[in-house]
C-alpha cells in the first residue's frame, strides 16, 4: 500500500503524488528538488531531469560603478573621503565616479588621486541642487 509520505512507491505512485504536490509548488521548489518526485516534475514542466541550475550572463548586468556628489568646491571632507572609499573597498565598484560643480581639492582628494584610486570626476554644473534634507 502507498500513502502520500512513501518513498516505495511504485513510479505511477509517484508520478501521481507529483502532480498532487505540483499544484502547491512554485517553479523554484523544483529546480533543485534532489529527488525522483523532482526528477518528473522537471521532467513535465522543462523537458528535462537533471537539476536545474541558473546561469549568470555577466553581458546584461548593470555597471559596478558608484557615484558620489560633491558640491561647492573646496577641499573634500573626511565624510566623503571615508564614502568613496567605502564605495572602492567595501562595495568594490570597478570605479566611483565624483560629480560636482568644482574639482575637489585638499588632502583627502590628493589621496585619493595620487594612490591610483579608480576615482574619477565630472563636471556638472547643477550639483548643488542636490540637498541634504533636515
């Protein structure tokens, strides 16, 4: 005798009990169910057996960049010194891009600079419109 919970069962048991379980299944329930009740559904839903595994495509991905505002000139804080390093080290974008109305001066950003840092700036001229709100 074959009940729900049997793993003896006979291949049009299981086949049975499979459609069963499918109609409280979500597609990702089954892609990587490791068992013979996996194996047919898969099988009715993909045409295939084996487990299913996702494939990244790395050509449709957004960029791994950051982006930063700095306006008003002068020379670049530690806040933000701290932020675009955080974006390289912690984040790990490929390169952080400094938009402002005014190149960044000081220490911080001649550190930034002058280390290799894969820091770049863009110039724009409505960078100050962008406020912090209190």
């Amino acid at each position: 005798m074959c009940n729900k919970l049997s793993v003896q069962c006979s291949l049009f048991s299981v086949y049975v009990l499979s459609v069963t379980v499918a109609r409280s299944l979500y597609p990702k329930d089954i892609w990587t169910l490791d068992s013979e009740v996996g194996r047919i559904l898969r099988y009715e839903f993909y045409g295939r057996r084996d487990i299913i595994k996702p494939i990244p495509c790395y050509d449709r991905l957004a960029p791994n960049i950051g982006h930063v505002i700095w306006s008003g000139g002068d020379a670049m804080n530690f806040q933000c010194f701290v932020c675009v390093l955080s974006l390289l080290h912690v984040a790990k974008v490929d390169v952080v891009y400094v938009h402002g109305d005014q190149l960044p001066t000081g220490d911080y950003w001649k550190l930034l600079i002058d280390t290799g840092q894969k820091v770049q700036f863009v110039l724009r001229e409505n960078a100050g419109e962008v406020k912090n709100k209190d």
